[in-house]
C-alpha cells in the first residue's frame, strides 16, 4: 500500500467531555462497533472514581493500565480509528490537553440535562486554538433534558463556535420517541434497552407523510415545527466549515442505550480528517512527506515500580516508522533506535515493525524523553503547538531527608518531564515550586517519591494566583521587571522566565505598571531548552 493510501485509511480522534456526561460509555459503545470488544463492561472499569493517590496508584497498578487503553485502534468500514483516551478526571486535565495536540479532530460530549459545564468550555478552548474539527453529542436525551433550542444556543455562546443540529430528538424523558436524522430524513424510533440495539429505523418520504403521525403521535406537529425553524435559523451543514473548526455538527442521544451513537460514528468516518498537516519551527510537516518525523505528547510511568523505564507515545506525522532502525531525537542530537515499539488495538499492545502518520507508537524509554520531543530521519526541526498552561494550584516541594536529596531531585524532574505536574525553579536558592490543575497530583508525587525513588518530601502552600508566560520587545523593562519582582521570578523547565503573579489584582497592577511587557497564561513547551 501507498503511503497515501496508508494516510487515507486512518482519522485520529479523541472524545472529550465534563466528567459524568458519558465519555467512557460513548468509547465503549465505539469499540463495539468497531468489533475491538464484545462485552459492555470492558471499558468502565478504567475510570478513576476514588480521589485518594493510594487509591490511584492501586487503581493504575490493578487495571495494568491506561497503557493498553491510551489508544484504542479499531477498524470500521474499511478505515482505521486511532481513539486516544483522555483522563475523565479533572486533576489530570492538563494530560488531556497534550494529548488533544495528537488528534485531527475530536467528539465533544455534553449531557443534555446538565447542558455546557466547566471542562465543556475548557477543552473547547483547547480545540479552539487549533481549530480542531469538533462533532458534538448531547447525551441523555432520555432524561428529562434541557430544551434542544436553548442547548444549542448555550453551545454557541458558551463554546464561541456554530452549532448545526444533524439530528433531532422527538421530545425527551419519559416521553422520548426517538430522532429525526435531518441528513437523511430518516426516523429512529427508541426502545430503551441497555444489552442490545434495538431501535427501528424508518425511512419517510418528507415530514408530511402520515406516517410519521402514526408513528410518533401527538409528537409529530411539534417536529414539523421545530424541523421548520431549524431549516430557517441553521445554515447547511458544510463538510469544508467542520473542517475549519468553525461549525460543529451536533447530534441527539443516548450512548447508554446505544442510540443515535452509529448514524454519529458513520457521520464522523464520513466527514472527519484524516491524518493533517502539522507546525514545527522550519515549516509546516504534511503526511505525505517520505521522510519520517513525529513528537512524544504522552509519558507514562511503568507501572512496576522496580523499573524505572517508561512509555512515550509518539504521534507519526509523516513518512514511516520502522522498527530497529535509527531516528534523530532532536532535542539530544542523538541517534535512537527501538526494538519493541508497540501499538495497541483496543486493549491488546502488540509489537509493530511499521506504523504511519496518525498511528501512536509506545516507545519504551529509560530517560530520553520530555513531552513534546521531536523524531526525525536526520533534520532539526521541532513541533509546535504542545503549550503548558498554567496551573491553578502551586506548591513549594520540601525535601524531609536531606541524605536523599539526589533522589528527590532525580524523581521531581522525572515525574515532571512525564507531566505529571510542572516543575519551577527560583534561582536563589533553587527552591522548587510544583504547580498542578489538582490536589490529586500532589498526593501521586508524593506517593511516586516514595516508593519509586525513596525519597520523602512535604508541600507547603503558596499562595500564587497564575503562573505567566513573559515575552517582550523591550528586554531592558523586562530586566527591570525580572530584578524588581525577584522573589516571584521562576523559571520553568525548559528555562523560561515565568512570573508567579499572587493575585489577579497584583497582575492586572503589573500589566498597568509595564505596558511592554506581555503576560501569557499558556506557553509553548520550547523543549530546545536548558534540561
Ligand atoms: P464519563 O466517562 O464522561 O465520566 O461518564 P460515563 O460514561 O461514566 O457516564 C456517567 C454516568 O452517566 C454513568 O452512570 C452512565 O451509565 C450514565 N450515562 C451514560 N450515558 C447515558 C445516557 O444516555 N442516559 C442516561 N440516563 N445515563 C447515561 P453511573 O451511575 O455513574 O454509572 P453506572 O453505574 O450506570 O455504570
């Protein structure tokens, strides 16, 4: 087969969500079909419910792990689905972010009683800076839900993209009839059950057929009317504004009950990307190019402890990976090659001589890797567009036995080139601020410390408000910031300045003070840095 044509088989997603909308039931039913598992059940027992690190950590170690599930390959129809898994939990949304670098598009979902939450917004904002192609799924139209109207309208203002609806529940709740698919004017009518699929699909002439009365009832005029305003509000859906990111395509369902989750799956191999183009600091990588490049956005942990060695995942971006053969790893200028490279349909990992762009490959590593390092055949180039963003909860990291302290400083760089958390450092007296989305984390590295690296060690708060990017054009003011607020000056891994602002009234006061100076919430992760 071609390269091209080994490029046009696959699409690359991830579905995202708030927790609790339906993420882990909507992936299970996707690999159902996808023939990748045959029982229901299969998927769900990888979410992380309890919130304590030991929990966790037993949790991680028992389902021997999101390792096999960080990617779930399957076929359907011919082609072949990459779906990466994102963390359901909140304090590891930052994981979720990287790995939204890897996807060429993504399914959101929201929860139809509960309408756009918090993470709804947060990882929109993510596939916004991107333009990531995004399908919507509003789940649980078998409950009580919102109004669709006034759904649609908070995904457009609160998600700041265009919404068109290609189906359409027929009421909700108890009540619930099933949707109208508006693509192919056709009806699917509903029968809750959760083993099997059971819905009848009818194909009507036009919204005028009597039979759609006979079917759906006293439900029927309201459809009409409501199929009547959305042809007179909604724009056509266009293939080419989807992929964009500028127009979201948005469906009706239950994943629960396994309905309106195909006509989705068929729309989505339908119209989503393939493997695209991506930045580095050179130029702009296409697929097709013969020569072989990708970049690590996942690491994880082995989960014996005994081992320290570790698996990056790898995004192909172009050409072909191969099995034993040597590839530049940019950042070290050094030559590696790799005997077990691993891709994993469902939960299966299976050792690969071959992989291509949109395939993920587990590398295992003893150290090399950072988050965002680049693969090459032999040029120097870096990909962009892997950005850390800032935490919202920092910590200073107190070292409790000073004869480990080696190890303690051996396992924080460790632990923070996987990500786990991000590691800033003040120069004078090298002191060393953790900052992470969430509590858990804290709990994991110290946890981790312990047992993987012997080392003990205590947080104490700091009470910072933002951690800031800082780019100028006038180097002079920012020296003279960087001397005046010495104290707050850290820097980040990879050695860039960042400002720990103590509070949104303290920064906005700084901004007025040096109109020069820029203050960013987000950075690339600039990995050509100091180590
Ligand atoms: P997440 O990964 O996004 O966190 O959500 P998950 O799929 O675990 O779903 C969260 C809860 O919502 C689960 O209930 C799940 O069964 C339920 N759910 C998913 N889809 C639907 C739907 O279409 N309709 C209804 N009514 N519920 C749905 P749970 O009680 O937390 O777990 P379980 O005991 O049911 O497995």
């Amino acid at each position: 087969m071609s390269l091209n044509e080994e490029i046009n088989k696959r699409k690359t997603f991830a579905i995202i969500s708030h927790p609790d909308a339906g993420k882990t039931t909507l992936t299970e039913k996707f690999l159902l079909f996808g023939g990748a598992i045959q029982t229901a059940g299969a998927v769900k027992n990888n979410k992380i419910t309890k919130t304590a690190a030991s929990d966790f950590m037993d949790i991680e170690r028992q389902r021997g792990i999101s390792v096999a599930t960080s990617v779930m390959g399957f076929e359907y129809k011919g082609l072949l689905i990459n779906l990466l898994d994102t963390p359901g939990h909140k304090d590891f949304a930052e994981d979720t972010y990287r790995t939204l670098t890897a996807v060429d598009s993504v399914i959101l979902v929201v929860d139809s009683v509960k309408g756009v939450e918090e993470q709804t917004k947060r990882l929109m904002e993510v596939c916004r800076m991107r333009d990531t192609p995004v399908i919507i799924f509003v789940n649980k139209v078998d409950l009580e839900g919102r109004d669709p109207f006034d759904l649609l309208d908070e995904l457009e203002s609160m998600l700041n993209i265009n919404v068109r609806p290609l189906s359409w529940p027929i009421s909700k709740g108890y009540s619930f009839k099933g949707v109208y698919d508006l693509y192919n004017s056709s009806l699917k009518l509903f029968e809750a059950n959760k083993t099997k699929v059971v819905h009848e699909q009818v194909e009507i002439k036009d919204l005028d057929d009597p039979q759609l009365d006979e079917l759906v009832g006293e439900h029927a005029d309201q459809l009409r009317e409501d199929v009547d305003l959305i042809q007179g509000v909604y724009e056509e859906f266009e293939d080419e504004e989807y992929l964009q990111g500028k127009l979201a395509p948005v469906f009706f369902g239950s994943a629960v009950n396994n309905f309106g989750v195909q006509e989705m799956l068929d729309t989505f191999v339908r119209i989503a990307p393939v493997p695209q183009p991506r930045p580095t600091d050179v130029r702009d990588i296409a697929p097709d190019e013969n020569k072989f490049t990708g970049f690590v956005f996942k690491i994880h942990a082995n989960i014996d402890p005994k081992h320290r060695d570790r698996i990056a995942f790898l995004r192909v971006c172009s050409g072909k990976f191969e099995r034993n053969k040597f590839f530049n790893h940019v950042r070290l200028e050094k030559k590696l090659k790799f005997a077990n490279p691993a891709t994993f349909m469902a939960r299966s990992k299976n050792v690969v001589d071959e992989a291509f762009p949109g395939d993920v490959v587990g590398l295992y590593d003893t150290g090399n890797f950072k988050i965002g390092d680049t693969l090459t055949e032999g040029e120097a180039l870096q990909f962009q567009g892997i950005p850390s963003f800032s935490p919202e909860i920092f910590k200073e990291l107190v070292n409790l036995d000073p004869m480990k302290s080696k190890q303690l400083d051996k396992g924080i760089k460790q632990l923070t080139d996987e990500g786990v958390a991000q590691l800033f450092i003040r120069e004078a007296g090298s002191r060393k601020i953790v900052g992470t989305v969430g509590e858990l984390q804290f709990e994991v590295i110290q946890y981790r410390l312990e047992h993987e690296y012997g080392a003990k060690c205590e947080f104490r708060p700091k009470n910072y408000f933002k951690a800031c990017w800082l780019t100028t054009e006038n180097e002079e003011k920012l020296e003279e910031f960087k001397r005046i607020k010495a104290l707050e000056i850290v820097q980040d891994k990879d050695g860039n300045d960042v400002y720990l602002a103590p509070s949104q009234f303290l920064l906005d006061m700084e901004r007025q003070n040096f109109p020069e100076i820029e203050f960013h919430f987000t950075s690339e992760f600039k990995t050509a840095g100091v180590n």
